[in-house]
C-alpha cells in the first residue's frame, strides 16, 4: 500500500504547472515583502528614513510605548511626534508608527479627502468615546504591528486564493487521468484496485496538498520574521487592520495569525476532498479543474447576488447562506466575517460534513466506473 502511496503522490507532484503556479506565487509574496520594506518610510527629527533602517527605529520607538494603551501614552506620542501625515501627491511624509496609528483611530484624518496637516485633530465628544475610547481601556496592548498587518492581509487572501487555484489545477486530474487514459479499466479489476488502490490515491492527494499548504505557511511566515523579527506577536489582534472586535477573533496578533493558518488548514482539507469528487465524476482533468472551479465559485454567486434577493424566503436563505459560507471559497476567511464563535463552529461542522461526503462519493463513483 505504501508503494502505492508513494507512487500517487509522485504522479501529482510531478506536474510542471503546478510547481510553475506555486513559484510565481511565492515569488511575488517576496517580491511583495522586498518592495514594501524599500518603500517603508519614517520621519524624526526632521529626517526622513527608508528601509530596513526605518524599520529597525520605528521598531525601537514603539518599544518605548509597549504594553496597555493610556491616554498619557497617546499624550506623550502627540506631544513628541505630532500627527502623521502623507501627501499622497508629492510624497511629503512626517510621523512614525507610533503616530499613525493615533491618527487613524484617533483623529479626524479618515474623513478629510485630503486632509492638510492643520486640519487633523483629535475626535470630539461621540466620536471620541465611540472611536478612540475603547482602545483606551487598559485592554489593548501596543506595540509595533506594521508588518503582521501586512502578513494577515497576504497571507489570509493572496496565499489563500493562490494556493486554492494552484490546488485545483493539481488534484483535478487523480481520478480523471485514469479514466481518459483507460487505465482505470485495468485497475478496477483487481480487488487492491477497487479497495485500498482508491485510499490510497485520496490519501496522496491530500498528504500532497497539506505538504504544499504547510511548506508554503512556513516560507511566508519566515520571510516575514526575517524582517520584523517577533516584536508585536504578543500586541492586541485589534491593532492590526484586520482583528475583529465584534465576531470571534483571538485576543493577540500571533493568535490571530494561528487562526488564520487553522482556517487555511481546514480550507485546503476541504477544497481537495472536493476536488476529488469532481475529478471521479468528469472523463478527463479539463473538465474536472471547469466542475472544480464552478463548484468553488458558487458560493460567491449565491452570497453576492442570489441570496440578497431572498427570493427563497429568509429562513432557506439563511440556512444556505451558511452552508454556502462554509465552503472552501469563504472558509479560510472566515476571520473576516465577524462571526461569533458558535457560528464559526457550526461552519467547521458544515465543512466536515461536506469534506466526508466529497470523500466519500468521489470513492463510490471511481469505484463503480464501467469505461
């Protein structure tokens, strides 16, 4: 059984597209981090600072302020540092990360088109007591964050929609190459062939996505560490642009970067035992990777366009807009959604389900194919 294993999983890692796909991709992620680090800017003191050196000081200013946020802190960082401000024309810059981020969250400068520097002041009355006052409430720990913003967002969407394609094209072909090349009439004759051969292939297709899925996490998160290092791991999730303060989210940065990459996981399980049953239903591996792309798109057209008419009903448009919200295409984002945690559970569930029955019906139609 293990030569059989090994022998399936050679067959789907040898396609050239796939490595080609997963190159490109990766390659771009760095390219991505490369630009973003000679592009990264601060100013103090008068003197503006790029690069990898810019970096390193913001990254030591803002140890300076690490811990709960205050308002003597948020006082002390205006005080020194002003507000930040970024001429979008001509690419005058002044601030640093610390004064940033109390200017996105705590000023006025989101609602100004384009704001002079002047014009930039603290929120008032409601607005600061709705906007800048719950993060000044002891729970919110700060710290330098930049690049974790940066890696929630490539990792969470870029790698996840990626690696999905890259996914599909890959594992298309496992049981749909058998049948356009007819070897799966010869196969199916033999009692390994009809039993453990078909576990053996679903077994290779997922030990093959998870590998590239694990190795490809590892990658960007090592890039990204050999930039930043680990300082703001430990900060709030709600400091990074994507931490959810309504739905289930992780309390820390590096806990929300764990969520990401347990929904990413659960996303690839899922996707490849979906794959694999579109790929026993369909003759040969183009229309495999059509049924495998219809299938994983469906949900978007059912969420964005069908479901906001309820032209079932609320209670059927409900129930399938969460089974819709559990499939491949919206899982791993779930992070996005601002889900309460009872509801992100009953999504795993939802996707379990389903990856067992995807599982289970590509065996059963490989299995009985009669050429």
């Amino acid at each position: 059984m293990w030569k059989i294993f090994q022998e399936e999983f050679y067959k789907i890692a040898s396609r050239k597209i796939v490595w080609i796909g997963l190159f490109c991709l990766l390659a771009f992620v760095r390219y991505q981090l490369w630009m973003m680090q000679d592009e990264y800017a601060m100013t103090i003191g008068g003197e503006t600072i790029y690069g990898k050196e810019a970096i390193e000081k913001d990254q030591e200013l803002t140890a300076k302020y690490a811990g709960p946020l205050t308002e003597e802190k948020v006082r002390d960082i205006y005080e020194k540092y002003g507000f930040y401000y970024l001429n979008r024309d001509t690419g005058e810059q002044r601030g640093n990360f610390c004064s940033r981020f109390i200017t996105e969250h705590m000023t006025n400068s989101m609602q100004l088109k384009e704001p002079a520097l002047e014009e930039i002041q603290f929120y008032q009355g409601t607005d600061w007591e709705n906007n800048a006052a719950p993060l000044l409430r002891g729970d919110l720990r700060f710290d330098y964050v930049y690049g974790w913003d940066y890696l929630a967002e490539t990792y969470g969407i870029l790698m996840t929609y990626g690696l999905a394609v890259i996914f599909i094209i890959g594992l298309s072909s496992v049981f749909s190459e058998e049948y356009s090349l007819r070897t799966a009439d010869i196969l199916l004759t033999t009692r390994r062939g009809k039993g453990g051969g078909i576990w053996m292939k679903t077994a290779a297709a997922f030990g093959f996505a998870l590998a590239v899925f694990l190795a490809s996490t590892i990658y960007v998160w090592a890039i990204y560490l050999k930039v930043f290092g680990t300082q703001g791991l430990s900060a709030s999730s709600a400091m990074i642009g994507w931490g959810n303060r309504w739905g289930y989210c992780p309390d820390t940065v590096a806990g929300f970067l764990l969520y990401q990459f347990c929904l990413g996981f659960a996303g690839t399980v899922l996707l490849t035992a979906v794959v694999l049953a579109a790929s026993a239903f369909c003759k040969n591996a183009f229309l495999a990777v059509v049924l495998s792309l219809t299938l994983y798109f469906i949900p978007v057209v059912w969420l964005k366009l069908i479901g906001p008419m309820r032209i079932f009903g609320y209670t059927v448009t409900k129930a399938v807009s969460h089974f819709m919200a559990s499939m491949p295409v919206y899982l791993p984002m779930t992070w996005d959604f601002a889900f309460p945690a009872e509801q992100v559970m009953l999504h795993l569930a939802i996707a379990l389900a389903v990856g067992v029955a995807g599982v289970g019906l590509g065996y059963w139609r490989y299995r009985g194919y009669q050429g």
